[in-house]
C-alpha cells in the first residue's frame, strides 16, 4: 500500500489516488427511512475494500427503530457497518460525532448526514483531495464554484445559513480562513489531527468546533450541491439557533482575557434588569432604598444565567447549581460592599478626587469578582488521591 505522505502522480484516478483507511462517521436521529438507501450508495460509491479500507459508524440518538434498521441494512454490504446507540444524547449530533472519533483508529474520518442532503459519491473525492494537496481537513462546501445550497428549503433557512456562516468566519477570521463554508456538516480530516478530548461541542455545527479548536495546519475545499432531504424532516429548529449561537459564545471565551471581556459586557448589561426592577418596585410604593437591594438580585440572577450559558458551560457539573448560584450572588453583593472602603482609601491614603477613585474602584472589583467567580464558583473542587 502508498504511503499515506507519499506525493500522488496527478494522471492516478481517484481510486488509485485515495490510500490509507477511513471510517465515515453518521450521527444519526430518527433517520430510519433514510438508512437502506444511504447504504445502497455508498456501496455503489466506494471503491474496492483493498483500495480502500472503510468502515461506516452510526453514532445514534434517536427513539425510534433507526438501529435495528442500521443492522439489517448493515447485512447486505462489503464494508463494515457499526451502530453505537446512546442513551444519553450528550452535546448533540456534534457530541455523537467526537464519540465516534473517539473511537476511529483509521487515518482519515470523513463526517456527513443521513439524510442524503450529503452525497455518498464524494467520499472518496474527499480523502483524495486530502491526500493530492497534503491537506489535514478537506470540506464539502456550498459556495465556492461547482457548489450550490439548493436542497435548503426557502429563503428563511437559505437567509439563517449564510447569516451563520458571516458570523462565525467574522469571529474566527484566522482560523476559518480557507474555509467558504464552516457551516458544512460534511468533510474529511486525518485522525492524527484530532484531539477528541479537547473538543466540547454543542448542537450539530462539528466541523466549527473542530476548525477552532484543533487548528488543522491546511485546509482544502470540494464542491459539493446540497440535495433535498430523502427522507423524514430536518432537524433545524429555533432551539438548535440557540445552542449554535452558546457554542460561538463558548468558543470566542476559551481565552482568559476573552472570558474577562465577556464577564464585562455581561455585567453591563445586567444593569437592564436592575433597572427595570427598581423602576417597578418603587413604582409600587416600596422605598428605593430596599428596592435598589431587591432590584440588585435581578441584576445578579441575569448575569449569572448569561455567565452560565456563554462562559462557563463546560465548567458546571463540579457544582451544584444551588451552590453555585450561591456563590456568586455572594460575591456579586460582596463587591458593593468592597467598592466603598476602596474608594474611601484611594481618596484618603492617595488624594485621589472622587471621581477617579470611583472609576478605578470599579474596575479594581470588577477584576477581583472575575477572578473569584472563576475560581470560587467554577474551577473544578480538588480531590483528594
């Protein structure tokens, strides 16, 4: 067999071109309508098992018969087929496709859908790009030349694809460079480039979390025309906009420094609910001085959900909620409490005018409360050996 690194003659066809091993990874949920054909394809699309080594996981979610389906399709075809069912849907279709890396052993891992949206003919024009070009990650993308997104259905999903796309290559410029369409859930990457335990996906967006996190060293680029589904109906929701929009948030914060950021723009914002509930509250006849304490609390519970759900979410199952919901409101009254003496001290001890000592009061517990929500409420509790 070719070596892996070894330079490819450009006159080779595909099937001589594509050496090594690959395991196609299929997170499915509740694709069973989709499973015999899907399987009928890609036996027509593969080439011979001595050419190429291949064997297809099914990484499954669903609650309907999608398995046993998988295994009596699986009977009729020359290459391997496995199916991992879990019990627990753990960070989505992205989470089902790092379990399945996880567990390849082969050089390359391709990833596409069931639904036939993907089509099986370029698997191996994906490995092959990638071993032609020296490439660790190659991509099915929908806007370069040759490419179309018509299997998406209406101006809506067209509309939501193309804002998602500009927003994530403008988040990570550097690292989605070379790569049109980083909303692709179809593409190969060499095995050795991946890290599955550095990856913490959210939602079905793998190959963002995949770009971002492990920094493939080059990057190229297949045509490929999205197809109408085949088969039962997307998985496309409001909610899986949300879970994208957290994994962008969790991503952009992986850095000290961009988490302090964060932490700032969302304290600035809680002064919205803060706001609001003092303007209730007094409204209602309560004096301000109480309601500005009460009003405080709904300042503190907004950022701790905004904090919880953009920063630290892979941070929250060392500690109870209620622990640590408690933590942090305790540190966020803690710091009115703290910024007086401070102020008091830098007008008395260094001559500093009101103003300024505020300003740098300010910033001074924003900085301490940053470090201490870090450490008091989210850093792991140590263990004992």
């Amino acid at each position: 067999m070719r070596s892996l690194h070894a330079p490819i003659d450009p006159d080779l066809t595909l099937a001589q071109a594509v050496t090594g091993s690959v395991t196609l990874i299929i997170p499915t949920f509740n694709e069973a309508g989709n499973i015999a054909e899907l399987l009928r394809r890609l036996g027509g699309a593969l080439p011979d098992p001595e050419q190429l080594p291949c064997e297809v996981l099914f990484v499954d979610d669903s609650t309907d018969d999608t398995p046993a389906v998988i295994e009596k399709a699986a009977a009729d075809h020359p290459f391997p087929v496995a199916v991992l069912h879990r019990e627990t849907a753990a960070g989505g279709l992205g989470g089902a496709v790092v379990e399945g890396i996880g567990r390849a052993d082969t050089d390359w891992i391709v990833v596409m859908d069931a639904d036939l949206q993907h089509p099986p003919h370029l698997v191996p024009e994906l490995v092959g790009e990638g071993i032609r070009t020296g490439a660790d990650l190659v991509v099915a993308s929908r806007y370069i030349s040759g490419g179309s997104r018509a299997g998406l259905a209406g101006s809506y999903r067209i509309a939501v694809s193309r804002g998602a796309t500009w927003l994530a290559k403008g988040l990570f410029p550097r690292a989605l460079r070379g790569i049109s369409d980083p909303m692709s859930g179809f593409f190969a990457m060499r095995r050795r480039v991946v890290t599955a335990e550095t990856l913490k996906p959210l939602g079905y967006k793998i190959l963002l979390e995949l770009a971002v996190r492990c920094r493939p060293r080059r990057v190229a680029e297949v045509p490929f025309v999205f197809q109408d589904r085949y088969s039962g109906e997307s998985k496309s929701t409001a909610r899986e906009g949300l879970r994208f929009l957290a994994h962008l948030a969790s991503l952009r914060s992986a850095t000290p420094l961009a988490r302090m950021i964060g932490f700032g723009l969302i304290g600035l914002s809680g002064f919205v609910p803060n706001l609001a509930g003092l303007w209730l509250l007094t409204h209602a006849g309560m004096h301000y001085l109480p309601a500005e304490i009460v009003a405080n609390q709904a300042g503190v519970l907004w950022n701790f959900l905004l904090i919880e759900t953009l920063l630290f979410r892979d941070r929250r199952r060392h500690r109870h909620w209620a622990d640590r919901i408690g933590r942090f409101a305790l540190l966020a009254n803690a710091d009115l409490l703290l910024r007086i003496p401070l102020i008091a001290l830098f007008v008395a001890r260094f001559g500093m005018g009101a103003l300024p000592a505020t300003a740098l009061a300010l910033v001074t517990t924003f900085v301490l409360r940053f470090a201490a929500t870090e450490a008091l409420v989210y850093l792991p509790r140590r263990t004992r050996s």
